[in-house]
C-alpha cells in the first residue's frame, strides 16, 4: 500500500498536516497532489491510502476546492479526510469533506479537524499564530498510530460518523471585492503573490499586482508569501472579522479524530 496527500491549501496549513500523517504511517510515500493552483485528473486504486486535506471556510469547504476535486477518483482506495480551520468553528466541513470523498469513490476510513493559523491573522489580531505547531505535529503522528492499528488488524474498515448537518449550512456568499491590496513602496515586483494565488485573482502590471475582486477568494495567501510585507488585508470586513475572532475565540482548540469503532 502507498500513502499520498491530495490537498487544497493557499496558506499551506493543511498541505503540512496532511503531510505530517501521511509520513508517520508505516508504509511507502506516494506522491503529494495539490490541487490549489489547479484541477488534476487522477484515478487512485485500491492498494492507495490519500490522506485529503482541505480548509474550512464559513464552516464549508471552499467552493473553487470542490470544483477543483472534480476530476480525483478513489476508485477504491482509502482516504483519511482532513479539514483544517482557525482555531474558531468546523460547521458542516468535515461531514461535507467526508461526503465528496465517499461521492468521489473513496472509502473513508478515517476523519479528523486540526488547527491551521487563520488566514485572516494580523499583528493586531493574533489567530492561532504558528499552527499547526509542535504539539499538533505529534497530535498528527499519534492519529496517524491509530490508523496504522486499523490497517493492521484484519477485518474490514468502516467509515466513521463525523460531526455536521444535512443539508449543510448555508456557504459563505462573499462579495466581490478584493481582500488584499498592497503598498507600492514595499512591493518588489518579485510576483509571488501573482504565483501563489489559487484563483487567479492577482496578474502582475507594470504598477504592481492588480487584483480581481470577482476572482479573489479571500485567502490571503498572497499576505502570507509576500517576502517584503506589501501586501495587507484591505476589505474592512475582513478586519472587522478578525477583530470578532480575536475577541470570542482565543481558547485554544485540540485536534479531534473520528474512527470507526
Ligand atoms: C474566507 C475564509 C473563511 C474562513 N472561515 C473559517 C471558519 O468558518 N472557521 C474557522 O475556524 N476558520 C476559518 N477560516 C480560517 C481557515 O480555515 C484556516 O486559516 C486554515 O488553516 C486555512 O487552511 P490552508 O492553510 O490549508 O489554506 C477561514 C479562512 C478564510 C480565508
């Protein structure tokens, strides 16, 4: 059996937890699969074990996330669903990541929320700064102990009940409106923002990064590669956001993991 990571990650919080379980299982490193930037087409098989990760955004995954799933089959293969958030709620994510893996012909045998730092985090407004850190790194590999203690025992796998709503909530209808804009004294020119921006929001002009409000997701990921800093939350709801998190969501929150009994 081969382990892979299939993830769906702008600041790159739930690529490095989904990699941190994958490489604590005991068997052959796959390959990692990010569909961030871009769909792919890949058929797995059932000798695969895919440790999937995507965000939580507005207690849902991301719509462009999904869209970019579209083309992955599990044809069988086992997957580990990961959705990771901001140290503030899950909603319906990991009932509806579970969901899109079963549809995608997954069998889904294990399931857990870990804790990324939130996007929206400001020096004003510290939000689960740094994580995953330490302990969620060994948090990881005790979950990953636990799957490889289910592999390893005969008998057949089942696909544990997670936590969430049918229907699932209603998603986050964000307006079209940039959340980022950048300070032309700082900015470079470098272009990583244009690089790492998973919709395509943010083209390079001889003025700096212009971006699109209609395209941008709200990510951030272009505030967190920004090497000199230029780039900067804007939209005052999102600020106004981060202000409300900070105040109502500073208890750090644990991992949580679902396997069948
Ligand atoms: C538009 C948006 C909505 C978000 N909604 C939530 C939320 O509902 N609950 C939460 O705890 N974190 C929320 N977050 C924070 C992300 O889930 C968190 O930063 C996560 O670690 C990002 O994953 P990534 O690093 O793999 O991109 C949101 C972030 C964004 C950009």
């Amino acid at each position: 059996m081969k382990a892979y990571t299939l993830f769906f990650s702008p600041t790159q919080t739930g690529a490095t937890v989904a990699g941190t379980i994958r490489n604590a299982l005991r068997m052959d490193v796959g390959g990692s699969f990010d569909i961030t930037k871009a769909a792919i087409e890949k058929p797995f098989g059932a000798d695969d074990i895919v440790v999937i990760a995507m965000p939580v955004y507005g207690g849902r995954l991301p719509a462009l996330a999904v869209e970019r799933f579209q083309a992955v089959r599990g044809n069988g293969a086992k997957a580990v669903a990961i959705v990771v958030y901001g140290n503030a709620k899950v909603g319906d994510a990991l009932l509806e990541l579970t969901d899109l893996c079963v549809d995608h012909e997954f069998q889904v045998i294990a399931a857990a929320t870990f804790i990324g730092e939130h996007s929206f985090t400001t020096n004003e407004f510290p939000l689960a700064v740094g994580r995953p850190d330490a302990t969620d790194r060994k948090n990881a590999a005790d979950f990953s102990a636990l799957i490889q203690e289910r592999l390893d025992a005969p008998g057949s796998l089942a696909t544990p009940s997670v936590p969430g709503n049918r229907p699932y909530k209603d998603a986050m209808n964000p307006p079209p409106l940039a959340a980022t804009g950048f300070d032309p004294e700082l900015c470079t020119r470098c272009g990583l923002c244009e690089t790492f921006c998973p919709s395509g929001a943010i083209t390079m002009a001889e003025t700096g990064p212009q971006t699109d409000g209609t395209k941008c997701i709200w990510c951030c990921a272009c505030v967190k590669t920004c090497p000199g800093h230029a780039r900067k939350i804007v939209l005052p709801k999102i600020r106004e956001t981060a202000e409300r998190l900070y105040a109502n969501f500073q208890e750090r929150q644990k991992p949580q993991w679902f396997l069948a009994e």
